[in-house]
C-alpha cells in the first residue's frame, strides 16, 4: 500500500478533467451494470447518481489502491440521522433537502460568517483525494473523495490564537431528518479536531465522491474526511463550523466514553472494548487485511501526536 504523495505525481500522470470525468462516467456505468442483483426494494429506492463535478483536479496523498464500487460505498452507509441499518441512508436520506445549504463559521474567528454552498464552490478550487474510509467497526471503503482542504476554509474566516480546537455539527431537522426523532444518539451529530489536525492538509471537507456530488446518504452537501481517523470522526451535512478554545463535545464520546475518545486515530494497538482493530474487511473483499497505524497515514500525521500516550488518547 503506497501513499503517493504531491511530488510523486509526474505532470504526465495528471489526467485532464475531461477525460478524466468521462473515465469516472464508464466506472459509475459499470457499477450500475450490476444493480440487476439487487433485491428490488434496494433497487427502488436508490437515487440516480448526483450531477458531475467539472473542474477537479488531482489532489495529493491520493493511495494507487482500487475504489471501492461506487454501489458498495452508497449502500452500506452509516448516518443514524436515517436509521441504524446500513441501508437506511440509501433508502431514507432522500429526505434530506440540500440546496439552499449555508455554513455558519463561530467563534474563535476574526471574521465569523455565513457561506452558501455554490460560494464555497466558486470561491475554493476542488481536489480529488482517493482516501481509505476505516469504520470503527472494522470494514473499510477506498473513496475517490472531492474535496476542498479544511485550513483553506477556515483561513477566510481568521481563526484567532485562542482557537486551538474546531466543533462540527450537522444539521438538526427531524422533518428531514427522521433518525433523529429516536434518542439513539444526542442530536444534532457533533464532532471535534484539534486545531492543528484540522488544518494538516490531508484533512478535506468533501462535497462530492466519484467525480460527482455527494449522495445524501454519504453526507451531502459538506461532509468531513479525516483519513487517518475512524470513519465516525468524518461528520456529515454539516451546518456549524466553531473554532473553540477548550475540546468540544463529540458525539460518539458522550453516548459511550470508554469505547470512543476524542482522538479516535486509527490504531491496530488498542482494540475497541469488544472487538479487535488489528484487521479490516475491505468492503467488497472476502479476506481480512491488517489495519495499518493511522490507516496508512503515520508519515504525515504521527508527528501530529508526537510525546502522547495513545493507549491513553485513543
Ligand atoms: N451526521 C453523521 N455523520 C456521520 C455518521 C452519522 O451517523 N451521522 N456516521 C459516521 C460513521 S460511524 C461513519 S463510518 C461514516 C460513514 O461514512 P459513509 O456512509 O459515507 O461510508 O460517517 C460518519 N459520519
Ligand atoms: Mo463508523
């Protein structure tokens, strides 16, 4: 596994978007191909495959390993916020309505605001960043993500030197949202980073996967992806960005504090309470494969965590 990092990419190697999107187009075809397979009421309800992204261009740290099926990863989802089944997001999150969509940035800011989603867009260029999604819960996706790096976004908005942490939420709707009429989890979805792995450049806000937008049920319009983190860390729909200076509230931390911590860095050393993270099933794959520290990452984030005991900040 091989982590192929920006001066690695030789200027031949850079497909240009046209192409390239039309490559994604045979890959996305080719997966729908087998939707015959399915039982019909999976079939049913899935959605047509959002509008294609233009304009993105080959980001860095991508791995050479194969996507997962773009079926696979919009399928098995979890956002409770639709239910608890992997397939509930795919059957249910046709609820949620994702234009008009505003980003409020709070707190330890100079300049706190309000962005709409097509600003976002305009104002910031897109990257593909083809990352591994490592679930807590010990199976992993590789996703050709679209994103924009998270530093960049937060820097028009002046974090001051007191933000030394950044609390996320989604959405809170249970019109749209009807997950959240059950007290499965404490809404809305929160989620926090401290400030210097938030802006490391491997951290992305994502806004679309497989050279199109987001499905709903992978978190539409503006997810999360920390890559070196377990998949929960990788909040969805996010509406509030606050920069904060003590360690927020997340919400997988507060439903059970000895099984998720803050951190929640992917780490074969220290098992989950009641299961193993030694090995991962990569979805669609049948053998185990070992997880790796950081799921691959360690080169550019372990520095991150240099002198902390990770047993203990897990
Ligand atoms: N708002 C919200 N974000 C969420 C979740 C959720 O339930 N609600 N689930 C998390 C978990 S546990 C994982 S593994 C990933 C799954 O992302 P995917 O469905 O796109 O694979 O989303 C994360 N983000
Ligand atoms: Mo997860």
């Amino acid at each position: 596994m091989r982590i192929r990092r920006p001066d690695d990419v030789q200027a031949g190697e850079i497909t240009p978007p046209a192409l390239y999107l039309r490559r994604r187009e045979l890959l996305l075809g080719a997966a729908c191909a087998t939707a015959g397979a399915l039982l019909p009421d999976v079939a049913d309800a899935e959605a047509p495959p959002p509008r294609p992204l233009p304009d993105v261009r080959p980001g860095p740290f991508g791995t050479d390993e194969a996507p997962t099926p773009y079926r696979d990863a919009t399928l098995y989802n979890n956002f409770y916020e639709f239910g608890t089944d992997k397939k509930d997001p795919m059957r249910h999150a046709g609820s949620l309505r994702t234009r008009p969509w505003t980003l409020s940035i709070e707190g330890e800011v100079a300049k706190p605001g309000r962005i709409g989603i097509e600003d976002l867009l305009r104002r910031h260029p897109l990257e593909e960043r083809i990352y591994r999604l490592r679930c807590v819960e010990a199976w992993s996706m590789v996703i050709p993500w679209i994103g924009i790096p998270l530093g960049d976004v937060l820097a028009h908005f002046e974090p001051t030197s007191n933000a030394k942490y950044v609390a996320f939420a989604t959405l809170y709707d249970p019109e749209q949202m009807p997950g959240q009429r059950r007290g499965v989890l404490d809404w809305p979805y929160v989620e926090g980073l401290r400030i210097d792995e938030a802006v490391h450049p491997l951290a992305i806000l994502a806004v679309g996967m497989y050279g199109r937008e987001l499905p709903n049920q992978n978190g539409a319009p503006l997810r999360l992806v920390v890559p070196w983190k377990y998949g929960f860390k990788s909040i969805k729909s996010i509406v509030t960005i606050r920069l904060t200076r003590t360690q927020p509230p997340t919400s997988w931390n507060v439903s059970a504090p000895r099984e998720y911590g803050f951190y929640s860095n992917v780490n074969p050393k220290v098992d989950h309470p009641r299961w193993s993270q030694k090995r991962e099933r990569r979805i669609g794959e049948f053998l185990k494969r070992d997880t790796l520290p950081f799921n691959g990452y360690a080169e550019q984030v372990a520095p991150l965590y240099a002198g902390m005991d990770l047993t203990k900040n897990y």
